[in-house]
C-alpha cells in the first residue's frame, strides 16, 4: 500500500490569518496520524507564512509516523533538517517568493550542489527525496547525485486528468519504471485529490508515498478530517 503522508501547511495558514493557536497545529498533526495518516509533511519557507521554523521543531516530538520536511536547502533550511532530523528531507527548488512549488530539479545542472547536500543529509542519518518532473534524464541525474528517492511533480498529471486526457500519466509511468530500474524509491505529489489518486496510484509501479496538502484540507473542510484521511487510505490500497 503507498503511504500517506498529510501536508499541514494549510493548516498554519489558517491559524496565522488571525494569530493565536487556532487551529492547533500539534493537535492536527496528532490528530492524522490518530486517523491513520502515516506521515506528516511541512514545506517551512523563509518568509514564515504558514509553517514556522518552530513548528518544525514542535513536531519533532508529535510525529511518531514519518516525518518529511520540504524545501529549498539554502542555509537556514539547511540547518533546520539537521537541527530537528526528520525521517525524510525533500529538496523542492522554489523560488523565495514562490506561492507554491512549479518545476522540479534540474538534476543535471545542479549536480553538484545537490550531491553535497545529498551527503550531508545522509551523513546524518535524514533520507533524502528529490523533486523531479517526470522526465528521464532528470532521474538518472537523481540516481547519480545519490538521493534514495525522488518525488515526481505531478501537476501536469493532475492538470490533464482533470481535462478528461489520462494519457497524461504515461511520463510518469515510464519516469516509474526507469526509477524501479534503478533502485530509487518513488514519491509523488502536487494537485493529488480525491478525484486522481486512485488513477494515479493504480498506473505507478512501486509508489511508495504520496505528500497530499491543498487537495485533502479542502476537501476536509466539506467532508471532515477524518473521512477525508480514511477515504484516501481507501484508494491507495
């Protein structure tokens, strides 16, 4: 079964539109993975605007599942992850003033950037995932660089599908395979929903766990937080 890993980060927008603790990130987070979420993911920005670094650090001690923290490795990122040791680090190569990720690594470029930071990570016993498009040449760089995984960017997927076009999983059928053969574990998310993620889930060899935060906090807003995680759990079976 691909695990499920809750991205909270909707949830600190939330209780920052108005200061204070409401909602309770913590109780949230506990409350998941009480629900049967198996992972917790944050994508702590510089800028602060939903995830705090602090947040970072309470969780440490909330999250008994896996605990997956994304982002830009610049500095202080850098420093964080290997302050707070989560289970997994996702490198996402997003701009500062980014709203949301929207391009994956060049793995080729960036190579020995990442490699560095790949093996730090490591050396610290924190696995390391990657954010890649679907497209071959940026997963033999990954398997280069020495990540265990990679997280395919599945906007464009989710894009198509909701066009009715579900040819549009075929890059990420053939990046799957590609990855298999080459011994990195696979994680994917970006605009998975209730609506594509069985489709995607049953097209994808050897999935290992979907990072899903906008999609599934929406939809919780209308069906419940609990339902919501469970009817997930339900289709990645």
């Amino acid at each position: 079964m691909t695990k499920l890993s809750v991205n909270i980060n909707k949830i600190a927008t939330l209780r920052n539109a108005r200061g204070g603790n409401v909602p309770d990130l913590l109780k949230v987070a506990t409350d998941i993975q009480k629900f049967g979420g198996q992972g917790i993911t944050i994508h702590p920005r510089p800028d602060e605007r939903h995830i705090r670094y602090q947040d970072a650090r309470d969780l440490k001690s909330i999250v008994y599942t896996e605990y997956n923290i994304e982002g830009n490795p610049e500095g202080s990122f850098i420093d964080l992850v290997l302050e707070v040791k989560p289970t997994q680090v996702t490198l996402v190569p997003d701009a500062v003033d980014a709203i949301t990720s929207n391009a994956g690594w060049d793995t080729i470029k960036h190579a020995s950037f990442l490699t560095e930071i790949v093996q730090e990570f490591q050396r610290n016993g924190i696995r390391t995932s990657i954010f890649v498009d679907p497209v071959l040449e940026m997963i033999e760089g990954a398997k280069i660089i020495g990540t265990e995984r990679i997280e395919l960017y599945t906007e464009a997927f989710a894009h198509e599908y909701g066009l009715g076009n579900k040819k549009g999983i075929e890059p990420y059928v053939a990046s799957a395979v590609l990855a298999n053969e080459l011994g990195l574990g696979i994680n994917a998310g970006h605009d998975l929903s209730l609506d594509n993620i069985q489709f995607f889930n049953q097209n994808i060899p050897g999935l290992l766990e979907v990072s899903i935060g906008h999609a599934l906090i929406s939809e919780a807003i209308y069906l419940g937080l609990e339902n919501v995680v469970n009817m997930y759990l339900q289709k990645l079976k």
